[in-house]
C-alpha cells in the first residue's frame, strides 16, 4: 500500500511516538509471536523521508530531545528472526538528537544486539567535557568525527576507517587528531532493552589511532594565535575522561609559544644562523621540539609526558610558528639535548608564563647559555627547573658528571667533574658533591 500521509504509530515496546513523513509508505504487518494481537514486521518509507521519535516523558520531568532520521529511504524491519533494524540509505542518510548525530551513505542498525554500519563518507559529533587538553570546559563541546570509507559498531566500540579525522572546536582553542583507523570505546552503548534514549546518552570513553597519527592543537589569546603544537607518531591511545596517553615511535612534537624570550634550559650555542642573523630580543615566539624513537606516555590532566629512546631536544627562538630550527645548523639563541629518555612535566601559573622540569636519563649531554654563561654538561641523569633556574646533574658508580662553563664571551672554559653538580644561572651558583676534577680549558 502507498500513502503520502503521515501516520502516527505508539512503539508499545520502547515506549516512544514515531512520526513518519515521505512520498511513500509501505507496511507489512503480521501477529504477535502469542497471536494475540497485529504488530508492525516491516515499514519502508521512500521520498525524502524524515522520522521523529519522542520519549513520553516521565511525571515531574521534561520530555526528552527528539530523535530524528532522515534519508531517501528507510526501512524499519521488526522480526523474531532479525530483531529490530533499521536501514537508512541517503546522500546523506542522518541519525541525529540535540548535539549528538551520526550521517553516511548508508545506515544500518540492529537495536537488539547492538551493531551497526555507516558505509561510504560520514560524520559523527559527540558532546565531551574536555579535548587533548587538561581543561574542563564549562558545559560540553562537540567532537567531530569525519571519515572516507566506514564505521561499524560491535558492542562498545566503534571501528572507523579512511582518513579519520576528529575535531574538538572552542572559540579560544582548535584541536585536530588524523589518522588512518580509530577505535572508540564508547559508555552508555544501547543493550536489548534500549531505546533511543539510550542512544542519546552515549559517551566516548577512549580514542585509539594508528597508521600515521598527527594531532594540530591552536590556542588564541585576545584573537591571535598564542600557542601552537604540532605532533606526529606511529599510534596513540588517549583515554577522553582521564587525560592519560600512551604513543607508539618513532615520532616527534613540535611546540611554539608566543611571548618574548626568557632565560630557558637550551640556549646559544652558536653565533649566526645562515646567513641571517636572528636578535635574542626581537623574537616574539619560542619554539621547542623533541623527537623520540620508541614510545612516549603521559597525562594531559596532570600535564606531564616520557619519551624513550634517542631523544632529542631543540629550542629557541623564531619569528613565528611558520619557522623552525634545523639541528644541523644552530644558530645564535638555540640549544640541544640528548639522552635515553626524558620526563616533561608543565604547570601553568595563574599568572605569568608556563614553567616546567625536565628530567633527562641515561648517556645525557646538553649545551646552553643563559645569564652571560655559556656552558656544555654531560651526566647519567640531567634535570632542570624553569621556575628555580637550577640544573642537578648526577652520575652513578665509577663515572662522574661533567660541567664545562665559559662566564663571558671568549674567557677560557672551566670544567668540573663530580658525582652531583648542581647550578644557578640566576644567582651564578655551583654546588660539587664528590669533586675529582677542577681545571680551566682542560687543564
């Protein structure tokens, strides 16, 4: 039978009104598996359809958001054999309630066990309380995922592939996570007894990438641009509710802030880059970049990250985010760090800049100048502490941390050797524990 009527049918089960619009209706109708009484097998609805389904609402409590489809042609099949399913074929097909929605080419869903399958390009948006940050929002913000070939749900997660890509949008802040195939673990995932209800209140729990990730993170102060990271690894497991993370190397992260430069734990250790000189007190953003060969771990809540395996760090200073600094060639204002494996760990002050500790471990060696010093280390283990200005290198057994420092430019170098050595830049304090060697220009 065809109708270009809109009828109303009550979802006994599910407890939920459907209202049915489009050029064509067609039913099939059969008895109740205790015969008792008609009930709906099958409903296929052509021509621009669009389907409300609203909750009756409880006494006391506000009905829920509606939850909408729309497409060419959906089907609705409802057997002891298939259970409840519903096909949405579209261009595109969409599934959507309030801030929480769901397009491709074609939609598949099984109500009863809980599967389902987007074929072709699609999108999906998901509120969450905060991105790849350690900032709680006020409210939710809409994560938007986009991919080119497919998503299907098993259970509690969903399986995307094609050039994915997930978005987190503030009006301070742009986050950006590709990748080649994602998982989602989600919570709330619809069970035999669900409703769209249930479907409404589905939340991401985990992300995990791989195949080429990259994530672009942009934060604005008074409209311009304020900081700017830049990463790229072999896989990454990020946990949405805690922060926490786990990457797979080789890989590498790039970070630029914008303010003037300050005395940092890298600095100078060369006179000119290229041919253009760049003046310390005319640059306007900081530029850092570590790379790492295995893995790296962390928490964004706690700000706080380990990379392993021939890492390396660059520093200085650029004119803007579109620069960076070549190791190759250092130049005045940039500085290096090697070692086994470092431990970054950042605190943002209610004022003032962003401070942070490294902790760098294992055949560590690094080069710097700050306050008029120009100095090389060389420990089994190196730390420094921004807000104190103060390096701690410590060595273990037989061998001895180094330190070589110059106190004006072309002075001679004096080198100490001793199991601690600890130095301020600030107050040009050097504390020895366990000395063997003091001399000047290796002597």
């Amino acid at each position: 039978r065809r109708s270009k009527a809109s009828p109303k049918k009550v979802d006994r089960a599910s407890d939920l009104r459907s209202v049915i619009n489009a050029e064509t209706i067609r039913a099939r109708l059969g008895t109740s598996a205790d015969r008792q009484e008609l009930t709906l097998l099958e409903a296929v609805s052509e021509g621009n359809v669009q389907v409300s389904q609203e909750g009756r609402g409880e006494a006391g409590r506000e009905e829920q958001q509606p939850y909408k489809l729309r497409g060419d042609r959906v089907q609705f099949i409802n057997s002891v054999e298939t259970g409840k399913r519903v096909s949405i074929d579209g261009r595109p097909a969409r599934i959507w309630s309030g801030m929480r929605s769901i397009s491709g080419d074609r939609i598949t869903l099984e109500r009863d066990s809980g599967r389902g399958l987007v074929e072709g390009r699609g999108t999906m948006t998901v509120p969450v309380k905060r991105g790849l940050s350690r900032e709680v929002v006020a409210g939710e913000i809409p994560l938007r995922v986009s991919w080119t070939e497919r998503l299907s749900l098993a259970g509690e997660t969903l399986k995307i592939v094609g050039d994915v890509a997930a978005e987190w949008r503030q009006k301070w802040r742009r986050q950006r996570l590709s990748c080649a195939q994602m998982e989602v673990a989600l919570v709330g995932v619809p069970g035999s007894e669900s409703n769209s209800a249930d479907w409404r209140d589905i939340e991401i729990q985990s992300l995990r990438c791989r195949h080429v990730v990259r994530v672009h993170d942009l934060s604005y102060a008074d409209k311009e641009v304020s900081h700017v990271l830049k990463s790229r690894m072999a896989d990454l497991w990020y946990n949405v509710k805690t922060g926490e993370f786990h990457t797979g190397g080789p890989g590498w992260l790039e970070f630029w802030q914008k303010g003037q430069p300050r005395p940092t734990p890298l600095a100078p250790t060369a006179t000119a880059r290229a041919n253009t000189p760049l003046a310390l007190d005319g640059s306007r953003w900081q530029y850092l970049r570590i790379d790492f060969a295995d893995v790296a771990t962390g928490n964004t809540r706690d700000s706080h990250a380990t990379f392993h395996e021939q890492v390396q760090v660059l520093q200085g200073p650029v004119t803007g985010p579109q620069e960076s600094i070549d190791a190759d060639r250092l130049g005045r204002g940039d500085g290096w760090l090697r070692c086994d494996s470092l431990q970054v760990s950042q605190a943002t002050r209610t004022k003032g800049p962003r401070t942070f500790t490294l902790l760098a471990n294992g055949n560590s060696s690094f080069s710097g100048q700050a306050a008029g010093q120009t100095f090389f280390g060389r420990a089994d283990t190196v730390s420094y502490d921004k807000a104190r200005d103060r390096y701690v290198l410590r060595s273990f057994g037989q061998r001895k941390a180094t330190l070589w420092r110059k106190d004006r430019r072309g002075g001679p170098f004096v080198r100490a050797e001793a199991q601690r050595v600890e130095f301020s830049n600030r107050n040009r304090q050097l504390v020895l524990d366990r000395t063997t060697e003091v001399s000047k220009d290796g002597n």
